[in-house]
C-alpha cells in the first residue's frame, strides 16, 4: 500500500533529551572558530532554526563578521562538539514512548514518517542516531538547511513525500513541543500535535492552537492510532 499520511517529528523535546548539548555544543565551537563562546542567556532558541540562532548569535557577539562566511566552518566544529558531548554522555535519551510510537507508526502501510526539526541536517541526524534512532527510518525530512523560517518546512517535507510517492499525501501531521512547532503546521496546512515533553505543558501547547496534545508520546501511540483510523480522514478526532 502506498503511504498517505505523512507524520513529521520535530527533534528536541519530541523524540529525544540532549539536556541542553546543543546549547553547550554551540558555546564550544564558538570558542575555536570566532575566539569567544556564544551564550544564549534569555535568548529563545527552542523551536527556531539552527541557521537563525547561529546568525543572531554571530550578530550578538561579534561585529563585522558575516555569519555566511563562517557557517560551514561552524557547523564542521559544532558537529564535532556534539559529537564529543554525546560520547562522553553515553548518548542523548529518548522521550518517553518515542520508540514505541515511532514503531506503531512504521507497523502501519499508510504512514510515511518525516523529521521537520530546527536542526541542520548533519546534526540533526547525529542526535537522533546517539538516541539509538536510525535517521532513515525518516524518509520526508524538512531541516534547517531548507527554508528562512520554521513556518517554510511543512511544504518541503510535502514536496519530499511527492517525489517518493507521485502524490502529495492526504494529511500530514506535525509533532512537536513548542508553539513554533504549531504555528508552522497550521502554516503548511497540518494537523499540529503538541507533546509536552519539552519545555512547554499540553495546556501551553492547546492554548498556542495544537490540535491535539498530549503529556508524552506513550499517550501519543494511542492518539495516532485512533486519529489514523478514524474514517473520515479530515479532521482530527475529539480528544479523549
Ligand atoms: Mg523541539
């Protein structure tokens, strides 16, 4: 049976705990590549895009400094960081209930799953594989390195869907933790799924306009369950 629900994960705080690696990552490769660590402080960088947090945090620290010059060599270091941290931490922590869900999602013929994460592509990928998640279980993927903005992904990750299957699927669903996570479903025209296993509560997850949230993904395998068999496809069902 050909997918035609296409089910996108957002990393952090969704899938999988770095305890903030990401933060210190960034610092470290800093260091070595402009001589000064960045520090976000009250900066919020969940939910926003590697590419936006790298520039402003150029922008903060250091003056006349392009942040396009130095991004490849930035992201060489920064996976480098990542690579060491998660090393010495015996691996970043799945949230509670991924694996499962993730493994009833793949149990059904109708569901591709995606990633539309923040993340650059290499370091995305490196996180999920140090939870023990292989990235290519993800086959419709929207990263960083593919819009401006959060709010460009869902299209890209349609289009990615498209070009495996010859057809753009029937739904597609975000989940996520933060409220950028919602406002760039209901941009691309998806169901958004709050999951509070990040920073945020399902009530601050409802309140920014999910869908549907739920505490982890443990009550998440039942919801997806039930809104994939739900007949008419369109809406998502009453939640329970
Ligand atoms: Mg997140």
């Amino acid at each position: 049976m050909t997918p035609t629900d296409l089910v996108l994960f957002d990393i952090d705080g969704t899938l999988l705990d770095t305890q903030d690696a990401g933060v210190v990552a960034y610092a470290r490769a800093a260091k070595t590549v402009f001589g000064t660590p960045f520090s976000f402080g009250n900066v919020p960088v969940h939910g926003r895009l590697d590419s936006e947090n790298y520039a402003d945090a150029v922008r903060r620290h250091l003056t006349d400094v392009d942040p396009r010059e130095y991004e490849a060599t930035f992201r060489n270091r920064y996976a480098a960081e990542l690579e060491a941290i998660a090393r010495d931490a015996g691996g970043f922590q799945p949230c509670i209930g991924a694996l499962e869900c993730l493994e009833m999602l793949e149990s059904r013929s109708e569901v591709e799953l995606g990633l539309l994460t923040g993340n650059w592509a290499e370091t995305g990928r490196l996180k999920i594989r140090h939870a023990g998640i292989d990235p290519n279980r993800f086959r419709c993927n929207a990263f960083a390195d593919d819009g401006d903005h959060r709010n460009d992904l869902v299209p890209i990750a349609r289009r990615a869907f498209h070009d495996a299957h010859g057809a753009v699927p029937n739904r597609i669903l975000v989940v996520g933790d933060t409220p950028r996570d919602i406002e760039c479903a209901h941009a691309g025209g998806a169901i958004a799924v709050g999951v509070a296993t990040g920073i945020h509560s399902a009530e601050v997850l409802r309140a920014a306009g999910a869908d549907l949230a739920v505490e982890d993904l443990t009550a998440g395998r039942a919801m997806f369950a039930r809104l994939l068999d739900s007949a008419s496809g369109a809406e998502p069902p009453a939640e329970r």
